[in-house]
C-alpha cells in the first residue's frame, strides 16, 4: 500500500519525540575528534515523497557531515565514470559481517580485494576510480555530484572535519598502504585518502539526503523534471549493497527490523528510501555499539512498522 503522507507528516514530530530519549543511551564518535562536538540529543528527520510533498520533524535542520553515506555516491560516480567491470575487478559485492574499518578479511581470505565498497577499504579503492586530474579535482566532482543529486548547491566541504580526519586516520592510512601493497590500489595512497577524507566531510543538512534517497527512489530519475541522473542499473547496484552492507555489521537485523535501503555514517546521519516512494534523511548524533544513529534506527523502525514499509 502506498504511504499516507499526510498521515505521516501528522505523526513526525509525535514519533521524534518517542525515540529522541534513545539518544541517551548512544554516543557520539569521537575517533574524529572534530565529531565530538555534535549535539548528543539531536535528531531530525526529512522526507521527500516524489509527488513533492515534503514532510519534516525534529532537528532537521542541523549540519552535518556524509562520512560513510559518502561511499554509495562515490560509488555511482566510480560506475558512471568507468563502468561495472572496472570497478568490481578492484572490489567485491559481499558483506563481511566485520567493523567498517576491519583489516581482518583483507588479509585472510581474498588477499587485497575488499569484500565490498561501503566498508573503508572497499571504498578507499572507489575514491582512487574516480576521474579527475587532481585529487581536489576529484574531491570537487564528488560534490558536483553531491550537489546534482540534493538539488542544491549548498553541500559544501567542513575544513575542520576534514582536516580533523586527516591528522588522525592511522587506520584508514594503513588499510590504504596495504591495498597499495596488493597492487588493489593503483594511485597514490595520500591523494586517494585526500580524496576519501574530502567526500566524508561534504556537510549537508536532512533535506538534501532526504533528496538524494528520492533520486535513488525513483532509479535515479528526478521526478521534478523527469531527468535521469543516474542509470538505473547503478541504482539498483547502490540499493543492493545498502540492503546487504549499508548499515555496518548491523545490516542483517536492520533488514529484519526495518527492511529498507538505508546507508549510515558516523557523524550520525542516516540516508534511506522507500522504493517507488519517496527518499529519507536523518541525523542522531549518537551512535548505537554497530556505529549507526541511535535514535534514527528506532525512527526508521517507528516508520516502517507503521506504514508498512518493509520490503520483504
Ligand atoms: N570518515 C570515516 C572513516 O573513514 C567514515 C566512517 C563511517 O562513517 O563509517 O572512519
């Protein structure tokens, strides 16, 4: 059954408030030391429905930065610009059920190759796929891209998340200087991660991850104009692997709970969609034990028991 919207934008703020008080229990990440300062308690939430209707509760309005919601728009972009086969001789399509940032699997089973593209080292190789003369060249296309799929051209770059992450990336340094080792990683490793930390700092608010789940929604057509923005083919490639890999090593049980597309950053953001429907942004800067928002996934859980959204 397609979702009432305006039955949902009259229950929002209801069910924000509901699961605001989980935010207690999680914590925000503080690895990157500039995350630290987010604000534990917040959570917010857009949707985009692709009538364009528009429904929002909460601290919606919050900047904050894509981390790893980053890696399913590099990703597209790695597609377009070079194609399936280019980017899957370098990265696999399987989850791993380890840590985002794990070096355990490159090394035991497939050596170099990541498991796939939305954990650190599957995504570090993405980055190095991207076209673009310069690393900042590169960084500068993925938030053209950025700006394409919100819409708007206000996403811009945080400075001090990026270089906060930079100064301090010892483990993405090391996952890079072994892909580089396994000849996975063609570039060099600190332009690649030049790239990768810039693409994780692109700040943005609800609205626009709320914008960019509609395009994937709608396979990759912006139902305002009727453009396609993405082939539908990738589309479908960046679903799958949120279904099966987009929410940590948490995937499998969100799946079950929630049972929609959905990729998680750390900074506390959550990117989401409903198929046919309509797209989802939500920011909870506190973080559950699998690293994702708290507070967004009893929202996102909230939502889906009540109108239905699971698509299994
Ligand atoms: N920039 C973060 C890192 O590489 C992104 C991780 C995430 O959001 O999961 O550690």
């Amino acid at each position: 059954m397609p979702t009432d919207f305006n039955e949902l934008t009259q229950r929002l703020p209801h069910l924000v408030e509901t699961c605001r008080a989980y935010a207690t229990q999680g914590r925000v990440a503080t690895y990157i030391p500039e995350l630290a300062h987010a604000p534990q308690l917040a959570l917010g939430i857009t949707l985009r429905h692709k009538s364009g209707l528009t429904a929002t509760a909460g601290d919606c309005g919050i900047p904050f930065t894509l981390q790893s919601i980053s890696k399913v728009i590099t990703l597209l972009l790695a597609l377009m610009d070079r194609g399936e086969q280019a980017v899957f001789e370098k990265v696999g399509m399987e989850p791993t059920g380890d840590v985002f940032n794990s070096m355990l699997k490159l090394e035991l089973v497939q050596p170099g190759k990541p498991f796939n593209p939305l954990i650190n080292a599957g995504a570090i190789v993405v980055s190095s796929l991207i076209d673009g003369d310069t690393a900042e060249h590169k960084a500068e296309r993925v938030l053209r891209f950025v700006r394409d799929l919100a819409g708007d051209d206000s996403p811009s770059f945080n400075e001090s998340v990026f270089r906060s992450e930079e100064a301090t990336a010892y483990r993405n340094r090391s996952l890079a200087y072994f892909l580089k080792d396994n000849k996975v990683l063609d570039q060099d490793v600190e332009p690649t991660l030049h790239v990768y930390f810039k693409q994780c700092a692109i700040e943005v608010t609800c609205a626009h991850v709320a914008r960019i789940g509609l395009i994937l929604a709608n396979d990759g057509v912006d139902p305002s104009t009727g453009r396609q923005l993405v082939p539908k083919r990738y589309v479908r490639i960046a679903k799958s692997f949120m279904v099966t890999c987009g929410m940590y090593n948490a995937s499998g049980e969100f799946a079950i709970q929630v049972g929609i597309p959905a990729k998680s950053g750390v900074a506390g953001g959550i990117l989401a969609l409903v198929p046919g429907e309509l797209g989802i942004g939500i920011i909870g800067p506190a973080l559950n034990d699998k690293g994702n928002s708290t507070a967004g996934v009893h929202l996102l859980r909230l939502l889906s028991e009540q109108f239905d959204w699971s698509m299994f």
